[in-house]
C-alpha cells in the first residue's frame, strides 16, 4: 500500500467529531458528581458571610411613597380659614427711620465716589460751599452717597453748588423740590490723563 492511500483512507479528520469546546475548557467532556454537601456539625458557628462586594449593585434608596390628596372641599376650606385669619389681624406698620426733609432741607445724592476717603473729602469740601449748614450721612453704598443737608441761601442749592464746591466739578442730573442729584469729578482726576 502506498503512503497516500493510508492517508486517504484515514480521511482529513471530517469522519472524526472532536469537542473544540472541551479543549479550551467551555464545557468537560465527562460530568464530574458533585458531591453531596456536607452538614455541619451542630458544634460549629455558621460560617461568617461573605464581604460584601464592591462591584456589586449599589443599593438604591427606597422610593417615596405618594401622599393622598385631600379633597377639594377640604383643602379650599383650610385656604379660606387661613385667608380669613390672616385679614383678622392687621400687622402693626414698621416705623422707617428716615423721613421727609424738613424746611430748609435737601437729599443731595452724589456719585460717583469710589472709596469712602473720596465721601469724606468730598463731605469737608461741601461743608465749605456758602449756605450749606448741617449734614447727616443718610448712607454710602457702592460710590453713591446720600447726605441730607441744610441749606439756606438766596440761590437754589444746585446753583450754590455749580458755582463751587472746592476741588470738585459739579454736573446737576435730577433736581425735585426735596432730592438733588449730582456727578461730582475731582480737579485731580480731570488733570490725571487716563
């Protein structure tokens, strides 16, 4: 017999089957028996739990529970109640320590004065100005400052303080009967080139 006939008849392995799955260990070729599990001997502690986990599911918390609704009729009563003791007992008004300027008396509101030396500065030149009495800081919150201010003169406050607040340039932008705004430039600023 020739070597190419025993090849021939030994075939190209299509009459063998073999398990490719057993090979890489997906599945055994032979069951193995388990063997039964093995009781515990009454003496013993039961074996500790296992640790828990790390990638394990994360525990969610427990969901809300819906509240019933109470009923039209219940709820619209209770607003009504509510309403009805509200309007039964007027609150007391909040005394405001400001009040109206009195005779002879202005608000003038100065901006911009960036720094409180800039407000004291500016509150010693004012009490310079021809007329200009008493002042009392009414507030000073981010470069504007509101002063009350006494004044008597024959001319309107605005005009006294055109014509000289010292170190200062005054631009008049709103005037009533009772408030006096003003822009206020510093001499110093107008020669500062910038």
């Amino acid at each position: 017999m020739d070597k190419d006939d025993k090849k021939k008849k030994k075939g190209h392995g299509h009459d063998e089957v073999v398990d490719l799955a057993a090979r890489i260990g997906a599945r055994q070729s032979q069951p193995e028996p388990t063997p039964p599990p093995e009781a515990a001997p009454p003496d013993e502690p039961p074996p500790p739990p296992p640790p828990t986990r790390l990638d394990g599911p994360i525990p969610s918390a427990p969901k809300p529970r819906l509240v019933p609704a109470k009923e039209d009729r219940a709820q619209s009563a209770m607003i009504q109640k509510a309403l009805a003791e509200e309007s039964q007992k007027p609150e007391p008004a909040i005394p405001s320590p400001r009040a109206a300027p009195g005779p002879g008396e202005v608000d003038l509101v100065v901006t911009p004065l960036p720094t409180p030396d800039d407000w004291h500065r500016f509150e010693l030149a004012l009490r310079k100005v021809r007329g200009v009495g008493q002042l009392r800081t009414e507030y000073y919150r981010h470069g504007v400052l509101k002063v009350r201010v006494s004044y008597q003169g024959t001319d309107r406050l605005a005009a006294a303080l055109r014509a000289g607040v010292p170190g200062y340039r005054v631009r008049v932008i709103g005037e009533d009967r009772a408030t006096l705004q003003i822009l206020v430039t510093s001499e110093g600023d107008e020669r500062r080139p910038g």
